[in-house]
C-alpha cells in the first residue's frame, strides 16, 4: 500500500449528496463539537475522513492541527478530534485530531 493516497471514489459520498447535506452536517457539528471518523485518504498535509453522524460528512485533519507525538493515521484508523472550522468552499469539516483509536 502507498504511504499516500486519495479517497478511493468507493468510501466517499457523492458530491450532490455532500452538497445537499452540508447545511445538516454544519448543524449537527458546531465548532467545539467531539467528532469521530474513519480514516479514507491520506496525504501528507493530513488525513480524509468519512465521519459518523451526520450522512455523507467528510472531515479534513490537516497536520498542523494534529498533537506533535501523533503520526499520521493509517487507512482505516478510527480517530476522535475536535471540529475546529467548516471550509464552505469544499463542504469540509476540519478537524484537530487528539487520538487514533484503532489502526
């Protein structure tokens, strides 16, 4: 497996879908809110994740928001963070990652 990828097109929702959920998935996680996800591209910038809660929400933890002992999480890590920004522009939740929970 490369050590970078991109979502694969499988994992992540389709764009009308992120699209039309946005309003619902900004909603249901305010800033400050606890946040959990699976890990579904990695670059070096950071982590995609598919997050649970809303439908079709997809969560970016770039790593200058990570805690400086964390490696970048693997394909499939379950991880917890804090929602700190939603990127309107992309329909983005970013992230600060506090802990890999599993992988």
């Amino acid at each position: 497996m490369p050590e970078f990828s991109w979502p694969d097109r499988s994992q992540v929702p389709a764009l009308d879908d992120v699209d039309r959920s946005w309003p619902t998935t900004v909603s249901a996680l305010p800033l400050g809110s606890h946040v959990s996800g699976r890990v579904i591209g990695r670059q070096p910038f950071g982590v995609f994740l598919l997050l649970d809660g809303p439908p079709y929400a997809i969560g970016l933890a770039e790593i200058t928001a990570m805690p400086h002992h964390m490696e970048l999480p693997d394909l499939g890590a379950i991880v917890t963070g804090e929602v700190i920004w939603h990127a309107d522009h992309n329909r983005q939740v970013r992230i600060r990652l506090d802990r890999c929970v599993s992988g």
